[in-house]
C-alpha cells in the first residue's frame, strides 16, 4: 500500500469559551468547545475522501487545521510523511501552496475590489508560477503573468478569458465565482485540495455541472479531495472513501458503496434516511435522529449519539442530565407540566456524571420520590432501563467554602462598619463589599459548587481594602483637622504609627466576622435540617464502561 498523502491522527482542536471576570470567578472559567475530538484518518494520492455530518460536528475545523487557519488542540498531521501540525511561518507558506482550500461561499472567498483576474494574478504573484520541474518563478511581466491567468481561465471553462479577466464578482453567476475559485485554487497546482460544501450555495441546476467539473480537475491535475459536505448524496456521487462525523468525532469510515449498502451506525443510517427519494410510490416511514445536537462543550458521556439514538440500549452511556433533558421534553405539553410540576423546575435539578439531584423540604419528599418513579415509569426506553435507584437522602451540606463565605459576609459587614466610621471613601468600598458579601452568600445558597476559591478571595482583598480605606481617608482627616501636610507620603507614612497605636478599631471589624460566622454556622445547620435530596442514579454500565462504549464507532453495541 502506498504512503498515504495525508495522514491525521488523533486530531483534537478545543476553543476556549470566552467568560467574562465575575463568571470565572463564579466557576466554569475553563469551559471549552470540543470541535474536534480525537479524529484519525488518511487519504491516498488521487484520493477523494468524503467528511460528512450535520452543520456543527467539526468538518470545517478540521478544513481549517489542515490549511493552518486553526491551531490543533494535540494530535498529528502528516502530509506527504512530513509532520505540518504546527508549521513556522515558512513551512505554512509552502504547504498553502499544496493544500488548497474551497470555500462554500464563493462569492465571500472573493474581494469585491479586485476584479477575478487580479484576484488569480496576485496568487501567482506572490507565490510565482508552478514550472515543470515543481519549482516556482517569478513571472518575467506582467504580460506574462496575464498570460498565465488566462490559461487558468480557460482550464476552468472561463471562456474566453479575456471577457472575464476585468469582471468582478458580483457581475457573475454563482457557478462562475466558483469556477474563479477554484481557478485560484488549482493555478497553484497543489496535491491536495480541501473541499469544504463547494456546491452547498449554488442552485440545484448547476451543482452537478461543477461537481463533475471538480471531478475532471482531479482527473486532468492527479489531484487528491478532501471533500466536505452534509449531503450523503452528493458524497455518493464523488467520494471513493467516506467518513461520518457527529459532534466531533467519526463514528463509521468506510468505502462510499459499502457505506451506502451496509450502513452499521445508526446516525448513517438517519442521514442516508434524509436523502428524499423522487418517487412517491418508495416512500418509506423514516426513523430520524431525537431533538437537536448535544451542547460541544459538554459532549455526552458514553456514545456521544446515545441522547438521540433510534436504538439506543441502557448500556450506552445514560448519565444525570438525561433525566434532566426528559424532564424538560415532556414538560413541553401543557398537560404533563401541570401534572407533573412538583418534580420541577428542570433547572432545579443538579446532574454530575451518574447521579442527578434535588433538593425538596422535608415535608414534600415523598410526594417528589413517587412522582419521579412514575415518570421514569411512564418514559420507559433505554434511559429508564439504565436508572439504577431512585431514592430520598440527606441534602449534601455546602462544602467548606459555605461555611468561609457566610463568615466572610460577616467580615464584610465589620470591614463596612469600619469604613463608616473612618470615613467616606470606607464607606464606599464597605458598600461594595457588602455587595461581594451577599453575592457569595446567594452563590452558597443556590448551590456551593458555584462558589470558588477565587470569589471568597476577592471578598477578602475587598475587605482589607475598605478597612484600608477606611483607616486612610479616617487619618487624612484627621491630619487636615490638625492643620498638618496631607500629602500622600505623610499619610502613608503615618498609617503604621495609627494602626498601631489603635488595635482596637481592626479588632472591631473582626469581632463582627466572627461574631456572624458563628450566627451563620447555626442558621446553616438548621437550614440543612429541614432539607432533603431526591436522588436519580443511573446504572454505570458493566461489563462495558463509558469509554469502552465510546470506543465502539462503528461495531455500535447493536451489532
Ligand atoms: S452505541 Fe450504538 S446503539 Fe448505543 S447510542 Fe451509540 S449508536 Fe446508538
């Protein structure tokens, strides 16, 4: 077998979801997009290789890591045996000259200021014209580079392309612009060409005439395509190989007849069921995927399909916030919602990994315990074949930043109290530290895994802050009253000498954060008492864990 043109492994590209400072400091501050997510294939030389999934599953990304537009996460990218994952600015020119890349959108790929021929010309002059030796020249004139457009032109079937050079692209067609597209693409002579939906945007009538155009490039050049597309039927038409994708990954490669006459994934088998067939008599009930893809940044535990899978099992990786996202399905009828309203709201529930929880007073946990077994009852299905228990225990005490947060709001009060009687500028820093204060305190009570390390250290930089200010606006007073300098080196130089010789004043605002600690200990403690957990577990699956069944891409557990 020869040596693949393209070799990907264990390709993963995350982007980072931008939070802002109050949400990092609330938690959640390295939630990431998993775009990408450990994806391995390779194309052969005159290869075309179809990617196919859903909008959203990772195929442009994966277009746009090839081309260096986007930076691997981790993995391996070699091309021609080199590795290009992260090329240095040198490498990237060259390997832009032998992975080309078309857009969907030809008309976007085009600058509305530059006519097509100047949009051809300028890649050639930057890059200089493939000779027949692989080496590239610069074009002698600017006669000859026009020389060279045209005969671009003309391979693509702008003819003649003396009446096309000078146009721009809005006075041409949509099959035109991508014909000028792929113009610029080839007058590289590259190996590789990556193409990402390039008839997504053109009319019915023309997408086969550029596909087979596309198909008669590859033929006339030897080139090999990564053909990108959403469309199973249009990837029957040209791939020789294809891979389906869903939410970052690929759950079923293959050769496109195999693929098409034995489909082994049920989400290949969802796609191949979209492709309208033209003739009503063959209509067929068609079993379509549930709901809409799952959230990237928390993909799925298990199969990664199994929330929307026709035929999913209990063992395929049923987790906390399945329980959470049936709720929410069936409160979409009036009728269930009303009935079934006392399990709720979904977003009251706590899901982490296997189990899922809410917490309930004391007097109401029965009710909520039974009410949750008939649903799970009335659901039925896989996921309710995977609960394992369905229970009523204590409600997890807050974990130890509860406790410091209610003690800092105590302290936050001192430091406040403090700043009122040293001065205006503590005032106003008591005010917003008390703000901190009852922001944390809110935090704890809707759930302490909200509350990080963080939040409770920028009440305490606050704290010292509006005693600081208090002590220093109280003693610039004081040196002003006393008729004294009150430039900002004698204040400062003054503070020790007050702050020592009046302990007492810090001591008060302490006094108070302890004294509210130990009143807030006790509220929490009795909070806690009239408080209960109903608890759904799902079963973790045995002999086959998550990872194994995530694993299983295309031997899916079904067959
Ligand atoms: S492992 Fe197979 S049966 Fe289970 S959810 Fe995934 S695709 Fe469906």
């Amino acid at each position: 077998m020869s040596e693949p043109l393209l070799d990907v492994r264990d390709l993963r590209v995350y982007f980072s979801v931008f939070r802002g400072f109050v949400q990092r400091m609330l938690g959640g501050g390295d939630a990431k997009v998993h775009a990408v997510d450990g994806v391995t294939f390779s194309i052969e030389p005159r290869e075309v290789f179809g990617l196919v999934g859903e909008s959203g599953c990772g195929k442009t990304t994966i277009a746009k890591t090839l081309v260096g537009l986007v930076r691997p996460t981790s993995g391996e990218i070699l091309f021609h045996g080199k590795d290009v994952t992260r090329p240095n600015k040198r490498a990237l020119f060259r390997l832009r000259e032998e992975i080309q890349l078309i857009y969907q959108d030809a008309h976007a790929a085009l600058s509305p200021a530059m006519s097509v021929g100047e949009a051809v010309a300028d890649v050639l002059r930057t890059h200089g014209l493939p000779s027949e030796d692989g080496d590239r020249v610069r074009p002698e004139s600017e006669e000859a580079l026009r020389d060279a457009v045209y005969s671009v032109f003309d391979d693509v079937g702008l003819r003649p392309p003396g009446f096309f050079y000078d146009k721009y692209p809005d006075q041409l067609s949509g099959g035109q612009k991508q014909r000028v597209v792929a113009a610029r693409v080839i007058a590289l002579r590259p190996h590789l060409i990556v193409a990402d939906e390039p008839v997504a945007m053109l009319d019915m009538s023309i997408r086969a005439r550029i596909l087979e155009f596309l198909m008669d490039l590859k033929a006339r050049y030897q080139l090999t395509y990564l053909f990108i597309t959403h469309d199973l039927a249009t990837a029957k038409f040209v791939c020789d190989r294809i891979a389906i994708m869903y939410l970052g990954r690929i759950v079923e490669m293959g050769p496109s007849r195999t693929i098409y006459a034995d489909p082994k994934h049920p989400y290949t088998r969802a796609l191949l069921q979209a492709i309208p067939i033209p003739n009503p008599e063959r209509r067929t009930k068609k079993v379509l995927p549930r709901g809409e893809v799952p959230n990237a940044v928390w993909p799925p535990a298990g199969c990664r399909f199994h929330p929307r899978c026709p035929v999913a099992l209990p063992t395929c990786g049923w987790e906390g916030r399945d329980f959470i996202a049936l709720l929410e399905e069936r409160w979409l009828s009036s009728d269930l919602a009303s009935r079934e309203a006392a399990a709720g709201p979904p977003d009251a529930w706590k899901a982490n990994e296997l189990v899922v929880r809410r917490d309930v007073a004391r007097e109401n946990e029965k009710g909520v315990e039974g009410l949750v077994k008939e649903i799970v009852k009335e659901a039925g299905g896989p996921m309710a074949q995977a609960v394992y228990d369905i229970r009523v225990e204590d409600a997890q005490p807050p974990d130890w930043v509860a406790g410091v947060s209610y003690g800092l709001v105590a302290a936050l009060f001192g430091g406040a109290l403090w700043g009122l009687i040293a001065g205006f500028g503590g005032y106003v820093f008591g005010i917003v530290a008390v703000v901190i204060g009852w922001t944390v305190a809110a935090a704890v009570r809707r759930g302490a895994e909200r509350v990080t390390p963080g939040i409770v250290g920028l009440g305490v930089v606050l704290t010292l802050l509006g005693v600081f200010v208090g002590d220093v606006t109280g003693l610039t007073i004081a040196l002003w009253r006393l008729g004294f300098d009150i430039s900002i080196v004698n204040v400062l130089a003054a503070y020790p000498i007050i702050v020592a010789a009046s302990p007492g004043q810090a001591a008060i605002a302490y006094l108070f954060g302890l004294l509210g600690a130990a009143v807030a200990a006790r509220r929490l403690r009795r909070e806690m008492k009239e408080v209960r957990s109903v608890v759904v577990e799902f079963r973790r699956p045995d002999p086959l864990g998550p990872k194994e069944v995530e694993d299983r891409t295309v031997e899916c557990l079904l067959y």
